[in-house]
C-alpha cells in the first residue's frame, strides 16, 4: 500500500527518533573524528520539522503518478534536495541556527553525517519496519 501523509510522517519521526539519533551519538560525542559538538542533533531536528513539510508536497507529488507509488529513486532524490536546503539554511545562508558560528561546520562533516543518516533511515524503512511492524505496509506506513 502506498504510504498516507499520516504514515509518512509517523515513520520519519519515529525512524529519526531512533535510527537517525543513533547514528548521531558517535558524530556529537566525537567519535566520529570532527570533534564532539550538539549540532549534529539540532541538523537531525530540522530534518525532521522540514521534513514534515516536504512530506506535504511529497504526498501531493504521489498523487499525481498514475500508480500512485513512490519508487526507491525518488527517495534518494528528496534525500538530495533535503540535503540541500538544509545545507543552505545552516552554512550558506545561515537561515537555520546552529550551537557554533556556520564557518566551523565543514563540508565534510556536514555530508558524511547526513549520508549516514539517510542511508541508516532508508534502510530501517525498507528492511526494520517491515520485520517489526508486520502490518505497517497495509496501513499506508502507519506504526500506530
């Protein structure tokens, strides 16, 4: 079944609440060799509150399709542009707040954190969630 928004959006918070804070902590404890630092988890936040938004347009997006499905490649690509807009919002524009000056997030780290997040989250979506929630399918990606 294809996913509701309501489905959509209980999915992103509970895969970000879980999966994506997980891969997180060894990017803020320093783990992960760019020095121990929050802003980590405050990127994870705003994925997640944009990413209700985009859901929006995502679910809108779906219903104009002929089979009304969203096919793998179209996740990578939204998985793109959310990288882009919030890599504008906290670095190049600085729209976004974050708990240091934009100059001292690198690139770098900035890419491998949320590459590591999205491939963790999309992983879980179509691997955990269909072994864990055995009917989240049928009831259009809602756990609940």
């Amino acid at each position: 079944m294809t996913p509701t928004l309501f489905g959509r959006w209980q999915t992103r918070l509970l895969l970000l609440a879980t999966v994506g804070v997980l891969v997180s902590i060894p990017f803020a404890t320093g783990l992960i060799g760019f020095g121990a630092n929050s802003v980590y988890f405050w990127i994870l936040g705003y994925v997640a509150i944009f990413g209700l938004g985009w859901d929006l347009l995502y679910n809108y997006l779906q219903k104009l399709r002929w089979d009304r499905d969203w096919p793998a490649v179209y996740q990578l690509l939204a998985g793109i542009w959310e990288l882009f807009f919030i890599y504008c919002g906290v670095k190049l524009f600085g729209f976004l707040p974050i708990p240091l000056p934009k100059e001292e997030l690198s690139l770098g780290a900035f890419l491998l954190h949320y590459s590591c997040v999205w491939l963790a989250v999309f992983i879980a979506s179509q691997s955990l969630m269909r072994i864990i929630f055995l009917r989240w399918r049928f009831r259009g990606g809602q756990w609940l």
